[in-house]
C-alpha cells in the first residue's frame, strides 16, 4: 500500500515538473501588431540612454544625442527625455521634420550664447585671465612667448563687445532698407564696399566711409548710387588703376541668354567729392560665368586682372585690351595674385591649388603650373600671408589649412569651421595673430594664428539662415590710420562693429 502511494506521488511530481519545465509559446505578431509594440515600447526606450537629471544642464546637445539610440522615423528630443515620431514630408504644413528640429535648436543654442555674452559683458572667458597676471607671469618665465601671445590675443578678442552701427546717408531712403550681403575694405580701411540684396530682385552697390568709427558715437556715411543689376554677384574685389583702390572689380554671373561680365566701377561714383572722374571710367568686359577675380598688384603686370571661370582664368590687361587663357580641369572659386611677382594663386572646386606666372604665354595642357596643393574638397578662399612663403585655404568641407609654399605641404589646420557648399571668405590679420572665417552656420569664429587656437566663436545678432550669413572685416585700423581696431560685421540691414582693444 505504503508502496503504490509513493510511486504515484512521485509520478504526479514529474508531471507537474515537466510542465513547469516546457517553454511558453507565442503566436508570430502580425505586422501591425509590431508597430503597435514599437509605438508603445518607443517613449520608454530612452528612459535608461538619455541624460539623467543629475548631469549639468551645460552638456551639450550633441553630448546627448550620442548616448541616446538614433531609431530610423524618429528623433530623440533630450528635453523631454523621449522619442518622437518623424512625420513624412517637407512642407510647411508637417510640424516635424529632421531640417525644423536641427533649425529648432541651432536657434536655441544661438540665444544661449548671445545671453552668455550679455552677462559676461566685460568679463573674461576665465578666471586670472588679465592682462596684468599675464604679463607678470611672462616676466618669471612661467609662461612661454607663444603661450604669452595667445593668452593676451584670447583675451582681447574674448573682450569685445557689440555695438550697433548708425548708418547715415544723404538719401535718407537708402539706409537700412536693403539687406547685407557682402563687405569688403579697401587696404587703408577707410571705405568698404557693400553689395546689397534689392527688394524687387537684384543687387545694389554702395560705399561706407569708417571715419566716423573712432568717436564715441558710432555713425558712419553711407553713399549709393542708382546702379543695380538683376544677376548674381560672385565675387568682388578693390582695384588700382588710376591710384590705391580707385576702382571696385565685380565679377557677375550670367542668366538666361545674357552672359557674364566683370566690371570696373570708379569709387568716385559713390561720393559727391570727385565729380570729373566720373565720365569714361566705368568699363565692362563680357565673360562667362566669372566664380572669382583678383587685381594685381605687381608692376611687371600692371592694370591687369584675373577672373577664375569654367574650367579656365582669365587673365586681361584693362589698358590695352590684351588676354591670357590658361585652361584648367576645374572651376576656378578663388584667386589671389602675389605682390613680389606677378604670380597667380588659385583654387578649384576639385580641391586643387596651383599658381601661374602670367609672363608666360599662353600653353597647351596643365605643364605652366608652377605649385600645386590638393585639398579633399572644393576650395572656397585662399589668402597669401605677407611673406608670400605661406598660403591659407578653406574648403566646402570646413578644413582651414596653412600651406607651407616652399615644402608644398601642410603645417598647421584651424579646426572648427563650418561649410558644406557656400563660397566664404578667409579674414587673415597677421599684424594682430588672427584667423576670422563666417561660416555656413552664421556663427563667426575668431582663431590664433600661430597656434591654431580657437579663441571665440560669436553667434549671429539675427537667426540662423541660408540669406543671414553675416559678412565681416577686421583691421587694426578701421577708419584710417588713427582709427579703433575691430571686427565689422553685417548681417541682415545693420552694421555692427566689435571694439577690440
């Protein structure tokens, strides 16, 4: 009895113990079924990736973005600490888009910093950082030269502040109506030369005298002229044909079935001083779609000018009329001539830099190129530093390289500046170290040259846009020579200026 009762015991355990044993089965989910599941599981999914309520509130976006997951149709909002769905389609009418939410907070971290550098004001970036500890370390010999000028540069650049320029003009209908979009000084920086957006379509030119820059006030004399153009104005830059910068050469791209030209425009246009100069000096010269032009400098090519083209430079002689074809693999986006000779220096859009001496004819192939230098994008700016031993570049990939000419390779790159497809410009002052590029995020970055350091980055005064890139000078000398050294930038319909001191 006692052993029927133990073997049937011992039977029901191994029952119940094999179906504790066997596994759960599941049916297969349909296809709505997981995208049901993957809505819900979503939100709860970066509860453990996002950043915790314990880390500073300084860490960036990027920071975060990188912890959390990136899930195809969504995107992860590090705020609210949860995914969200991407909605289809670019219109205006989808509240979501992956361009909305880069804008969203590209705009947010722009308002940060403008709300930083109001409460530093007069502070510096960090603390002991003054001009007296500086120097006191530099006489101990704690602190070497170079590590001495860049401190003293980050310190002054870290000092300057914005202050919003009154723009006057005879014609009070002029100032402050059409928007910004390109700057450029001439060598004394007494002027500089504006090409602004019209209205109704086109462009317009105008000249700023900076004499007003060294009072208290800061007001400066805007002149304008009835000369507009409907075309795209690529490049321009200051000529001397009668005397220093007499002249202004502007490069303008072709429409339709009217081709580009590159014209030469008096500066005595846009003043009341000169009037007799007037007749007889404004010239054109038709060309295709002109990317770049330079103005030499060098005696041995005197009054003449190269325009970079499609898969050409040209090179013409304003006087007599006379002009050089060299042919290249590539448009040519930037140039610059040497002023110890009459070399040329240019960049293409496939990335390649080389230099002419315009005394030689013209010739067949690609054998008259003297330097060449490969970046791994299309070249945007090159500045040739005073020396003429050294060459400064930036590409559409946001890589700014110092050349060596002679090696022909590179020694230094200046890490932070942003491009993908914009023809932007170089700013070099080699009298203060300093490199100054725009870059395609609107934000203006300030560099030592010596040793690559970046000592600021300002954010823009107006948001973020494709048609807001602010357009910048910088001299030791705005004004003339008993000028205020500073930064200029325009940006939108206003002129602000940066007192660096």
């Amino acid at each position: 009895m006692r052993r029927n009762y133990r073997r049937e015991k011992e039977r029901r355990g191994w029952s119940s113990h094999k179906r504790s044993q066997q596994p759960h089965r599941h049916r297969r989910p349909s296809h709505c079924n997981r995208a049901q599941s993957l809505e819900q599981e979503e939100p709860q999914a970066p509860v453990n990736a996002g950043p915790s309520s314990n880390e500073e509130p300084s860490s960036s976006s990027s920071a975060q973005n990188s912890v959390a997951p990136e899930l195809p149709g969504f995107y992860y909002d590090p705020e609210k600490n949860r995914y969200f769905r991407l909605l289809p389609g670019h219109n205006n009418h989808n509240p979501l888009t992956k361009d909305s939410i880069q804008h969203k907070a590209m705009e947010c971290k722009r308002l940060r910093l403008l709300e930083e550098e109001e409460k530093q004001n007069q502070k510096t970036t960090r603390a002991g950082l003054n001009s007296s500890v500086l120097l006191q370390k530099r006489q101990l010999g704690s602190l070497s030269s170079t590590s001495y000028c860049r401190l003293v540069h980050e310190l002054k650049v870290n000092c300057m502040q914005r202050r919003k320029i009154e723009i006057h003009s005879p014609d009070s209908s002029v100032a402050g109506t059409n928007n910004f979009k390109i700057i450029v000084a001439d060598v004394a920086c007494e002027r500089i030369f504006t090409v602004n957006d019209v209205e109704h379509g086109g462009c317009k030119y105008g000249i700023v005298n900076l004499s007003g820059l060294g009072k208290e006030s800061l007001t400066v004399e805007m002149y304008d002229n009835l000369y507009f153009t409907n075309r795209k104005v690529n490049s321009v830059c200051w000529a001397s044909l009668t005397h220093p910068d007499s002249h202004v050469l502007l490069c303008l791209m072709g429409i339709a079935e009217t081709p580009g030209c590159a014209s030469l425009l008096p500066a005595s246009l846009f003043s009341s001083t000169n009037p007799g100069d007037r007749p007889g000096m404004l010239c054109s010269f038709k060309i295709s779609t002109a990317w770049s032009c330079a103005w030499c400098l060098n005696p041995q090519a005197d009054n003449c000018f190269s325009t970079g083209l499609t898969r050409r430079v040209l090179v013409t002689n304003v006087v007599t009329g006379h002009r050089q074809t060299f042919g290249t693999s590539s448009d040519v986006l930037a140039q610059q001539f040497a002023t110890q000779t009459p070399v040329l220096y240019n960049g293409c859009r496939s990335g390649e830099i080389f230099s002419i001496d315009v005394r030689q004819r013209n010739r067949k192939g690609q054998n008259w190129k003297a330097i060449r230098l490969f970046h791994g994008s299309a070249v945007t700016s090159i500045h040739l530093m005073e020396a003429e031993h050294y060459l400064m570049a930036a590409d559409m990939a946001g890589k700014i390289k110092l050349w060596d000419l002679r090696a022909a390779k590179c020694v230094k790159q200046y890490k932070g500046h942003h491009n993908e497809y914009a023809l932007l410009p170089l700013h070099v002052n080699e009298e203060e170290g300093l490199l100054i590029a725009v870059g395609q995020d609107c934000y203006t970055r300030i560099w030592s040259l010596q040793d690559t350091h970046l000592l600021r980055t300002i954010p823009s005064p107006h948001p973020s846009s494709k048609d807001a890139i602010p357009s910048v000078v910088f001299s030791s000398r705005l004004g003339g020579s008993r000028g205020v050294p500073g930064l200029l930038m325009a940006v939108k319909q206003d002129l602000y200026h940066f007192s660096y001191n």
